[in-house]
C-alpha cells in the first residue's frame, strides 16, 4: 500500500513504515480527516468532548495492540509513533485523549497488572468500551512528585484506603477506570491502584477555562477515604521506579505528537501563503514568507528524524531514560517555534479558529509542559552526558 504524501514530510519518513503498518496509518488518517478535522475546532471552542467519536476510535482497533490480551499483530514503535504524530496533526486534544486511554492507562495495566488483571482489564479497553485515565500529578506535585507524592495509600484489611488530591487527570470526568498512584504509609513505597468510576469517596470535577487541549476533559480528583479491594492494586507497581517506566516510553509518544502539531502547522501556514495574496501576487513569492517556511519545514524534518531513530531504539531494546527525554525537550521547543512562526506567517487571522492554526499555538504549550517539562528533561539528559546529577 502506498500512503499519500504530507507536505512535512520532506525526506519520505512514512515510508519506513511496512505495507500492513500503511494500511494502518491510511486507516486512521481517512478517519481523523473524516471525522476528527470537521469538528475539531467547535468542539475545542465548545471545551465539550465528541463522546459519540469513542465507538468509532473502537472500531479502529488500535488501543490494544500492544498488548497480548486484545487481538492483532503487535505493532511496532514505529506504528505507533506514526499513529500519535497523525492523531495530533488533527487534533492535539484527541491525541492526548487517546494517548492518556491507550499510552498511560492501558500502559500501566499492562505492565504493571498480573495476568488476571491484564485478562480483566485489557479486553474490554482495547475495544474502548471502557476508556481509561492516569492520577499521577496533584495540585502541589508536578515535576517533584516522585519525592514529594502526598496522596496516600493504607491496608485495611482486604482493601486499601487512599486520601489526597490529584490534578490534570485527562479523561477522569468520564474514565471508567483511573489508575491512581499513591505512597504506602507502611513502607513509603509508590503503589498503583485501579480505582472503579462510581467507587466512594473518588470524586472528579472538570477543570475549567482552559486555554489549551479545551477538549480534554481534565479533572481535578479528590480523594476521601477511598477504598480500593486489593484485587485492585496492580501486583507489578511496587516503587515509583515502576511508574517511570510507564512514563518514559509515553513521553516519547508526546515527541511524536509535537511532530504532528508541526506538520499541521507547516501545511496550514504552506497552504496559506500560496493563497493570500498582498501588493498584487502571493505572499508565498515573497522571500520572507519562505524564510519562515523553510524554517518550519526544518525544524519538523529534524524532530521527525529524531523520533523515528527513537522508535528503532525501542524495538531493538536499546533505548534508555535520556534518548526520551530528550526527544520530548527537543521536539517541543521546536514545535513552540513552529506554531509561533506559522501565525506570524498568517498576522491577524492567525489568532481565530476559523484559519485552524491558533487552536494549534494554544494546544502546543500543554504539549510543551506535560510529560516532563523541558527543564526536568534537560536535567535527565545533563546527567546522563556528564555522569553527575544536577536534581536539587
């Protein structure tokens, strides 16, 4: 099969993908435009999510391929770095929906959870029948929470009892399972819980006047005396070592969707310049006009390059800590260049909806904080080429 070409995409990325992983990706790319790219805008305007999208994402069948106990080839790194640049060249918001559902959620079940726990869980997810959330990050605890985690978790019995706050949830409003991590008061030691919607004591409220991901349904969590059977705890998150796990293959997934928000930038502002006209020709003839492009274009072919040696890394199992880090501090802050060179590039009409990209301007600054801010990936990445660590 061969995929259309993107205008981003320069030196033919795409077509290191294999003719089944093409077909995939032609799939769902018809399914965004189709679907996804007409509402985007409204939907972001509105801060109201297309929950009515949710079967048709199941019918894709791509929430459960990487795990054993949904049906389908397992996929490659590469896949799925293709996936989420394509899912937010559309829509970051609904990227970030999926990436939190399939990437953190069913991430952390399947790496964590026992085998019963995958087989009850996983199913059932994968076919997004039950949509998933991730409560790591609380109202005092961003890039300090693997020290400075305050929500709590105590045995009683043959449930565990959890107390405190999260914050930033992205899907908990309506996720049908959350998957809360919280410190042991026995022995300080970071554990994951699957909490029930509906369970006592978890209370989710949206947070609102977002100026960016507006259709994300983020929440702010309370949790009191919250009480979770011990069938519920994932057996395999024992320390938050077992959380950064899960974090750091999801944070490469973000340096991917940075890449999309860059090609959708590029093409917005591509497409705009050969449009407009001003002093009686296109601004696409002025030299200026492709100085900016050409710089949009660069940035995007770099980022692009880098996350696909990342995905080759993750498939041969030599990847590490750094290589993600990395790719998420890089491929951000070029992405913020990105989207502030194509509405400089289209003036007034770059800060209204109708012309798409300032959705794009304001959904990038979640993209560029979350997962690990520059500065905290920065020191990951310092470490790792000096020997010394820099944390305070």
């Amino acid at each position: 099969m061969t995929l259309d070409p993107l205008p981003g995409d320069l030196y033919h990325m795409q077509e290191l993908l294999d003719g089944p992983e093409k077909e995939i990706v032609g799939r769902v790319r018809a399914f965004l435009e189709a679907k996804v790219a007409p509402i985007a805008n409204d939907c972001w305007a509105r801060a109201e999510f297309p929950f009515d999208l949710i079967p048709q994402y199941g019918d894709l069948g791509i929430a459960g391929l990487a795990h054993d106990e949904c049906p389908g080839e397992k996929p490659s790194s590469l896949l799925t770095g293709f996936l989420a640049m394509d899912m937010a060249r559309v829509d970051p918001s609904m990227a970030t929906f999926f990436g939190v559902h399939s990437g953190l959620a069913m991430g952390s079940i399947g790496r964590c959870g026992s085998a019963e726990q995958r087989r009850r869980w996983l199913p059932a997810m994968g076919r997004m029948e039950k949509i998933g959330a991730f409560a790591l990050t609380e109202p005092e605890g961003g890039s300090d929470v693997a020290l400075g985690l305050r929500t709590t978790a105590r045995r009683d019995g043959g449930h565990w009892v959890l107390n405190g706050a999260k914050r930033w949830i992205g899907n908990a409003t309506f996720a049908d399972h959350t998957v809360v991590w919280a410190k042991d008061e026995a022995d300080g030691q970071v554990k994951g819980f699957v909490v029930a919607k509906g369970t006592p004591g978890f209370t989710a409220t949206r947070i609102e006047n977002k100026i960016a991901l507006r259709t994300v349904q983020n929440a702010d969590i309370v949790l009191a005396d919250c009480r979770v059977p011990e069938a519920d705890r994932l057996t395999g998150a024992n320390s938050f070592k077992d959380t950064a796990a899960i974090l750091r293959r999801t944070r490469s997934g973000v340096a991917w969707q940075a890449v999309g928000v860059m090609l959708a930038a590029y093409e917005i502002a591509r497409d705009y310049a050969v449009e407009r006209e001003q002093f009686g020709r296109p601004i696409a003839k002025f030299q200026l006009v492709q100085d900016l492009l050409v710089k949009m274009l660069g940035n995007a072919t770099a980022s692009l390059g880098m996350v696909v040696r990342l995905a080759q890394l993750q498939d041969d199992g030599l990847y590490r800590d750094e290589h993600s880090a990395l790719a998420k501090a890089y491929c951000t802050s070029r992405m913020r260049e990105v989207v502030g060179w194509a509405r400089e590039l289209m003036a007034g009409n770059g800060i209204v909806l109708d012309y798409d990209i300032g959705r794009f301007v304001a959904d990038a600054e979640a993209l560029y904080s979350y997962e690990g801010t520059r500065e905290i990936n920065t020191l990951i990445v310092g470490r790792a080429a000096t020997g010394l660590g820099a944390f305070v």
